[in-house]
C-alpha cells in the first residue's frame, strides 16, 4: 500500500510540474499535441493505480477534483499534508478487512451447499478426493506435502503445479485449519480443505495473505514421517 501511495505522490508532482509550464500561445505544434496526450495517459495511469490496484472509489467526484485543483493550484489544503498517507493506510486496511469478511461469507454459502464436504466445529471444511494408504498422520509427525493454496477472489498464493516445491512441516506448527485435518486423513490422500481466516491467520494476514482472508487448499500428503 505504502509502495502505491508513494508512486502517487510522484505521479502528483510530475503532473503538477508539467502543469505549471507556461501554455503556448496559437496553433499546437506536434511536440504540443503530443504532450497533450501524454498528459492524458498521465491521469488515466493515476486513476488505474488509485482505483484498481488501492480498493479505493471516487464516491465523491467534487471532492476529488476540488483536491487535485487545490494541490495543483498550491492552495491551503483541507487536510493536513502530514497524515494524508497514515489516514489513507487506515481506511485501506479497514477496506481489506470488510472486503475480505465479505468474501469469506460468500465462499462458505456455496461450500455448505455443495456435497462431499465434513465440517469441523471450527468452521473448517473439507472434502477428500482421494483416500490415503499409508500411514495415519498424527500431530507430531512431519509431513511432506503438494499443496495449491489460493484465496477466495482466485488469486493464487502458491502452486505447487507451477513451483514444483513440496512443503516439509510439522503438523503441530501448522496453521490450526490444516493441521485438524491432517490429523484425520493418512499418507497418499488428497483433500480440499476450505479453511476461515478464523483458523488460518486472522486478522493479520502474511506478506502473500491478507488480513481476514480464508483459504482454500487443495493438496496431497505424499509423505509421513512418524516420531520415534
């Protein structure tokens, strides 16, 4: 977010120097028209990293505009330049929360309805494709695993058809939703587990995972190594 802020800043100063050059006075050379249209692919580029890539919406266009006149314009602001960005952080980080409550109720509506799926008290659910062979998997065994992990709104978080990167851990360090079921399943199995940010990481979120966000997992126990 900050990375986002920070790139419009420097979009704002650009846009703002180039404004203030002194306008030329009759016809538009070449070099003119085509500053015109750079200008205009300078605003359009604001917009996109502002609307699609921030969660941010213009509810308020006057607003807006009045805001940018008055930055451009080198008047008195509103609001104090000086916590424009934590004040901006705040209201993404509460957008992210309420956008990802909201998507983790959606998910597990349709979950509920479809078949093949065991619930767990904690609100995990999941379905195993195939059935394991080998041995049971028990709290404080390491396990090696094949796992496709991606969020409700299908972005990816790993791929291990991609990555072809297994994943070694103890089951007990685990996150609490996948560990509860590993502990039910045995080597050789495969399973879709739906996991609510509940028992996954809450309202903190990881570098790759957002706060409030739920899991889905489709992974494969290649291997169990039991404690001795």
């Amino acid at each position: 977010m900050k990375r986002y802020l920070f790139m419009l800043v420097l979009i704002a100063m650009a846009f703002a120097s180039a404004t203030a050059q002194t306008k030329p006075v009759g016809p538009k050379t070449k070099v003119q028209l085509t500053d015109d249209t750079i200008q205009y692919t300078l605003g359009v580029y604001m917009m996109q990293q502002l609307l699609s890539k921030s969660g941010f919406e213009v509810s308020d266009p006057v607003m807006f505009k009045k805001a940018i006149d008055d930055v451009l314009s080198k008047r008195k602001l509103m609001v104090d330049p000086a916590t424009t960005e934590a004040r901006l952080i705040a209201f993404q980080r509460e957008f992210t929360l309420e956008r990802n409550k909201r998507l983790e109720a959606l998910l597990f509506d349709k979950v509920k309805k479809e078949k093949g799926f065991t619930a767990l008290p904690t609100g995990v659910y999941y379905s195993q494709v195939k059935a394991g062979t080998g041995p049971a998997v028990g709290l404080r065994d390491t396990v090696v695993l094949n796992v496709i992990c991606t969020l409700p709104d299908n972005t990816e978080v790993d791929n291990f058809n991609k990555t072809k990167q297994s994943y070694l851990s103890l089951v007990n360090e685990m996150i609490p939703g996948l560990r509860d079921v590993l502990v039910r399943m045995q080597e050789g199995g495969i399973a879709r587990i739906i996991i609510p940010a509940s028992q996954a990481y809450g309202s903190t979120g990881t570098l790759t995972i957002p706060p409030n966000s739920a899991l889905i997992y489709d992974l494969a126990i290649v291997n169990v190594r039991k404690t001795k």
